[in-house]
C-alpha cells in the first residue's frame, strides 16, 4: 500500500542540517530546508552550483526510517486491538447492532448477493442507509473466516497499518526517536481505542486511507494525495466533503488545479451520492440522515438554530479539547487540520447526542489527520524565530505520548490488564447454551446480545423490526429491557400475531420460542 507514496525524496539527508532538520549538507538554503550542496542563498541550487529544483518542490531531505519496527510496533497495535474486541465479543458484550449489520452486508456480498441487510428490516438494500460499497474489500477474508470475528480483526489490522504511515511519516519528517513515539500515542488514541470498542465500522477502512492522503500532502507527493483520497468516496457518503477539502488543501499548498480538480470531484460526488444513489436504493426514496441534523426528536430544528447550536454542549466542547490536547495543541499549527473540518461539522451540527462525544466511532477517522498534523507543526515550530515555540516543539512529541499513555488509564485498553476480562461468566455461558439451542440456517428474530453471534449462518431480524414475517425462531435476552417481559410467548406473538411459539429453551436470562404454527403461505 505504501509502494504509491515512494519517490526519490525517501533518500535520507546527511550532514548539517538546518533548524527544522531537513536541509541537505553544506547547504545555504534557506528555512524550508531546499538548498542543495554549494547552493544558492534561495535554497534552489543543486550540487556544484548545477541548476536545483524550482522552488516549492518536493525536495526536502528525509531522514532514514526502517519499516521492521514499525511493522512490529504495528503487530503489537494489532494484537491489544483484536484482543479486546474478541473478548468482548466472546462474553457477549457488543453495544450495538452494527456488527451485525455489517456482517450480513459482507456476507451479502461474499455470495454475490446485493447488500441485503435483514436487521434492518427484511429486504433491507444496505446502499439506501450508508454508500459503503467498498465493504465489498472485505469478501476474500470472510470466504477465509466466515464470522463477525474476521471484520473486527480486519479493523484491528487497518487501524494497525494506519499505525506505521503515521509513525514512518513522523520519523521522516522529524527524525531523532519521534517516529516510534509518535506510533504509539497514534495507537493508543482515545479515538482508536473507542472505535474498537464500538465493534466494527465501514470508516475502519477510511482510516489508513486518511492517514495515506495525509503523508502525501507533508511529503509533497501532490498526485499521489489525489488518487489516495479518491476511494474516499466509496467508504461513506460524506466522505466526499472531506476529499473536497483535501482539494481545497492542494490549492492552499499551491496545487491550484489539482487541488479545484480533486475539489470538485468530491462535491460532485457527495451530492450524487446523497441526492441520487441512496434515495435511489432506499424504500423511503430519501437519505434518512438528514434528519439528524433537522429534527430533535419529533421537534423540527431550522438549519440556523443548528448552526448556532454547534458549541452548545459542554460534550462538544470536552470531545473538541482532547481532539486537539492530544496532541499538545501543536496540530493547530498546520494547513492539515482543515481535513478534521467536514466531519466535525455534521457531527455538531447533529441533534444526535452520540455524535457529540468522546465515544463510539464517530473519531477515529480524525486520528491520523491531527496526528500528521502535529507532525507538520512541530516541523514548521521548529523553524519559528520564537525560541519559546522552537522549544516547546522540540518536546511536543514526548508530551503528545505522555498524555497518550496516561489517558489510555481511562480507555478502554486499560481492560486487558484486568484479570477479570478475561473470565467468563455466568450470563456468557448461558448465551454460548442458547445459540446452540438455535437451529442453523433458521430465521431468527433476536436482540444485541446474541445478534452478531447468528448473523453468518441464520436469517436474522432486529426484534419488534420484522412485522408480518413470523420468524422461526424469537430468541431474547430478558434483561436487556428496561421494561420486564413477564411472559416471553405472549410477548414473541404480539410481535407476531400471525403465529404461535413455545419455550424450547430456557438458560435465564435468555428464552428461546419456536414457531408452532406454519409460516405464512404455506398452508
């Protein structure tokens, strides 16, 4: 994947080298670290007075990084991130009913299916919610490993390889030990660790995309940050706003055709998508999410009421400190940060309380941007004429890693270093009763608990979202409602008054009901 950001800037300098580190030997350069041996004063002269690159050019000196620790480093990020998935997954712990969703979307596609996504309403077409279609990518490891568990490893991965783009770009860039460090708090991000917490999501595969497009841009490779952010679009519907922006970068950097190219592309793309392709694929014939930033529940909301409400929350305010905090505030120096701009904005601009915070998932396509971004501020501090900004950079990165490791205290990765993740309890061994108890290749209507755990070999319906269907099995977990069910039969055929059931399994707090009656239209 990195084979598309080499050229030959990957040569590492040698000998003096200027404030921010990247001016070639014996140069008489200039700040921006152009020069070339015996150059000229503008830093545009190359070796021996011979003619250099013109100013603007990709010509910096980078200093050496080898890809092994970054890969080891990267298999360790792996391993805590597939483990605390998989052991939450393995106790029945999911938060919602997204894994689900999106495995029966992958598993849609691995039978050359279109995306038929049940839980969301039998027949449900995928396209006409979210324009994922690049889940597709997915297919050749679930043929592997037909199980949720392969896309919550395969989001332990990309989040993994996103870990050495940023930690490789930090250490060209920067040189000295950043590399590494920088790999680490990237890593251990509370963005990161609160994604794979929230079980899998289509942005998992945004993230080193971003993290792709980013490097680009800090090494001047303007093309290769074009055709990067291109597949932008086929990760999720507003992404095409952020690949405007990155276009919108190009031309601040001096890229001007590129960068309106690129710009227009992506909004073109944005409004087909929402505009065109998925009301096209929905039932309702319209993108659903608008709403989330028009209605407040069943109150309507005016779009300047939204606007002038997107710092009301002290929610927002907190997600926004520790957006930029971690990465001691020096990310705010760099062009980059405008890429964190058109997710913020819909996620503010929300009546959706989940997307103002610090947790779910709704982060962690920020991760890499306001990482490289701090990359390039302390590179651009480094050269400031303030001694006090020089000095404060030059010690940015082993604070970002401090307030990393020190949040991670709070984080969802502090688990593994308990003893009691990783034991089993009661409710879990009732759970792994009860999906035996489930028939395979049954139509199943069912809760969080036990969904995702059915979803690669039945026929699976969120409960109360299948009406006229009666499946063959209703299977629920008692306490997973705020309400008590008092009597679990009465309840599956007020759901379903079209049937009958009966408990053929009881393993408190779960009760499984089968079908006594035929299904509809047969007899």
């Amino acid at each position: 994947m990195l084979d598309l950001n080499q050229s030959g800037t990957d040569t590492p300098g040698d000998g003096n080298k200027n404030s921010d580190g990247n001016g070639d030997r014996n140069g008489a350069g200039n700040g921006n670290g152009t020069g070339g041996r015996n150059g000229n004063g503008n830093g545009t002269g190359g070796r021996n007075g011979e003619p250099g690159p013109a100013p603007g050019t990709a010509a910096r000196a980078l200093h050496p990084a080898p890809v092994r620790p970054y890969l080891i480093t990267a298999a360790v990020l792996c391993a805590l991130y597939f483990l605390y998935a998989y052991l939450r997954y393995s106790h029945f712990h999911s938060p919602s009913w997204d894994l689900g969703i999106f495995e029966q979307e992958v598993r849609a596609y691995a039978g050359f299916h279109a995306p038929v996504v049940d839980i969301k309403g039998p027949g449900y077409l995928i396209l006409g919610d979210h324009f994922s279609p690049v889940v597709a990518l997915l297919v050749p490891l679930y043929w592997i490993w037909p199980s949720a568990l392969a896309l919550l490893f395969a989001q332990a991965a990309l989040f993994a390889a996103s870990a050495v783009v940023v930690g490789r770009t930090a250490q060209q860039i920067l040189g000295g030990r950043a590399g590494l460090c920088v790999t680490v708090a990237y890593g251990l991000s509370w963005g990161l660790q609160e994604a794979v917490k929230s079980e899998f999501h289509e942005i998992a595969l945004a993230v080193p995309l971003i993290a792709l497009v980013c490097r680009a841009l800090l090494l001047e490779r303007w093309w290769a940050a074009v055709l990067w952010a291109l597949p932008l679009v086929l990760v999720k519907e507003d992404l095409g706003v952020t690949v405007a922006v990155v276009g919108a970068v190009l031309a601040l950097l001096g890229r001007r055709l590129q960068g309106m190219l690129l710009a227009a592309f992506g909004m073109f793309a944005f409004a087909l998508t929402v505009l065109v392709l998925i009301p096209a694929a929905s039932s309702a014939g319209t993108y659903d999410y608008w709403t989330k930033i028009e209605k407040n529940g069943e109150r309507e909301v005016s779009l300047l009421d939204s606007v002038l409400g997107v710092l009301n929350s002290s929610v927002k305010l907190e997600m926004l400190v520790f957006l930029v905090g971690i990465t001691a505030f020096l990310a705010l120096r760099s062009p980059l940060i405008l890429l964190v701009l058109p997710t913020l904005g819909w996620r503010l601009l929300s009546q959706d309380s989940n997307h103002w915070g610090m947790v779910w998932h709704y982060s962690a396509i920020l991760m890499p941007v306001v990482f490289l971004a701090m990359v390039d501020g302390v590179r651009r501090s480094r050269a400031s004429k303030r001694p006090w900004l020089v000095s404060y950079a030059n010690v940015a990165v082993p604070v970002a890693t401090a307030i990393a490791v020190t949040l991670t205290q709070h984080l969802p990765l502090r688990d593994l270093l308990r003893p009691e993740t990783y034991a089993a309890d009661a409710k879990a061994e009732a759970a792994r009763r009860t999906l035996e108890a489930i028939p395979v290749g049954a139509r199943v209507e069912t809760d969080i608990t036990l969904m995702s755990h059915l979803t690669s070999d039945r026929t699976v319906y969120w409960i109360g979202g299948a009406p006229g269907t009666a499946p063959d099995v209703v299977a629920i977990n008692l306490d997973f409602w705020s309400q008590p069910i008092d009597d679990p039969v009465r309840y599956a055929e007020q759901l379903h008054p079209e049937a009958e059931y009966r408990i053929t399994h009881r393993a408190d707090p779960f009760v499984v009901m089968e079908r006594t009656t035929p299904a509809p239209g047969n007899g």
